[in-house]
C-alpha cells in the first residue's frame, strides 16, 4: 500500500477531487493529512513493533544505527541472553560490546506519495483513508464528518491492535 493509495480512498470518503499529475492545494493538504495519520497512528494508538541487529560499541547502541525512528525501546539480547538497558536521548547503555538483537517499536515515515508506506500488513488502506479524511475535514472546518471519520478510525485501529484469545471448542456428548 502506497501513501497515493490511502489519499485515493480517503479523497472517495470526502468527495474530494484529486489530480495526483498535477501538484495543487487540496492535493497538498490530502498529503499532508496522510503523513499525520500515520504520525498519529504510531505515536498515539499503537506500538508498531520490530526486531533488527545491532552493533553495541563501548556499551552503547547509537539509533541512528536502525532502519526506522525508534519511538521505544522493548527488548536487548546479546549471545541468546535477555539483557539490562537504559534509554538514553541517542541511544541504548547497555553493559557489553557487540553484535545484539534489539526490538523497538517505531515511527512509520512519512511516506511520498508512490512510496510504501512502513506498516505490517494489518493496517490497511481502509483505515488509514478514515483517520486521513477525520484530519482532512477538521482541516477544512467539517467538524461533524471530522468526528465521524475519527470515531471510525480509531475503532478499526482499536480492532486490529487488540488482543485476541483463541478459544478451544469442546464437543459435548447430551
């Protein structure tokens, strides 16, 4: 899913017209509400989680060193050992040197428009659309639609990141 994909779907919602050959301002303003959905979608409602390698240099892992921003930091382990960290403003203090496994949550980049937008598969173009056109329409002073498609949003959100239990069903002999 590209970032032109949701501004599509959320244009659909608003009965907005949108000529992605040509830069104009409500194609601006689309844009700009897309990159803030996903902003807000990682920074307020979810924890959007990865494990990558690393290198630890005199106790420290710089996060300039991974592929995403780092919004926290959840796990470090060193040669198969679960081990003790401290979130420092750039970096990880950890008590070795060395290659580790480190998984973080992250901050989905802002996406141009035909690039892939950073997210596991179930956050589709559906609700991301429906948080892009709440923020279009607060924009554009649409207060009501604005709350509708918020509400919208932030359930479908609410639904995907929940937890989910399996349930065993057992036959019963009457």
């Amino acid at each position: 899913m590209t970032l032109k994909d949701v501004l599509k779907k959320a244009s659909e919602f608003t009965k907005t017209e949108l000529d992605f050959d040509v830069t104009g301002d409500e194609q601006s303003l689309m844009t700009d509400c897309g990159k803030e959905t996903l902003l807000r979608l990682c920074g307020e409602f979810t924890d959007v989680k990865t494990a990558e390698k690393a290198v630890a240099i005199n106790g420290k892992i710089v996060y300039s060193d991974f592929s995403r921003k780092v919004k926290r930091i959840f796990k470090v382990v060193h040669e198969e050992e679960k081990m003790p960290f401290h979130e420092e403003r750039d970096g990880i203090k950890v008590n070795f040197d060395g290659e580790a496994e480190v998984t973080y949550s992250y901050f989905a980049a802002p996406a141009n428009l035909n690039d892939e937008i950073d997210l596991p598969p179930k956050y589709n173009v559906t609700m991301l659309a429906l948080g892009t056109a709440g923020e279009y329409c607060y924009r554009k002073g649409f207060y009501k639609e604005a709350e509708t498609y918020d509400k919208r949003f932030s359930s479908a959100v609410e639904n995907v990141t929940r937890e989910v239990r399996s349930v065993n069903l057992r036959k019963v002999e009457i």
